[in-house]
C-alpha cells in the first residue's frame, strides 16, 4: 500500500476554500480572507481573478467598471 504524503494546498486552492458554495465575491476579497488566515504566500489580485475566470466552479457576475465579481456553483 502506498501512503500519500499530505502536502500544503497551492494559493488557489487555498484561496477556493474560502468562498462558500453560492457566495459572491471579488478577488480583492479573498486575498483579503487569506492575510486574516496568516497566509504567508499570497497570489495577487490579478492572477487570482485570471484564474479564476477559466475555472468551472466560479461563473463571472460582473466585469464592467471596477472589479469583477465571481460567484463559486460547486
């Protein structure tokens, strides 16, 4: 049997944990949760909502002036 070994999650992950099915938010936000969480890497603003745009679980609400907000499906 092979055991695997538990590893720390990437920033996007972490960043994904934070949002709750059903929850609006902006990228600003969730860096935001994971300095409160004392997350010592932080993605930026930027590369956060890059990706958060090609994934499956987050649909864009709003992209026009200001900052884009997401809403995470599943």
């Amino acid at each position: 049997m092979i055991k695997m070994k538990r590893t720390k999650p990437t920033n996007y992950e972490a960043a994904k944990r934070t949002v709750t099915v059903g929850e609006e938010i902006t990228a600003e936000n969730m860096v935001e949760r994971l300095i409160d969480a004392r997350r010592r890497e932080v993605p930026t603003k930027r590369s956060l909502a890059a990706k958060m745009k090609k994934d499956k679980d987050f649909i864009v609400i709003e992209t026009k002036r200001g900052p884009t907000v997401f809403k995470r499906i599943a």
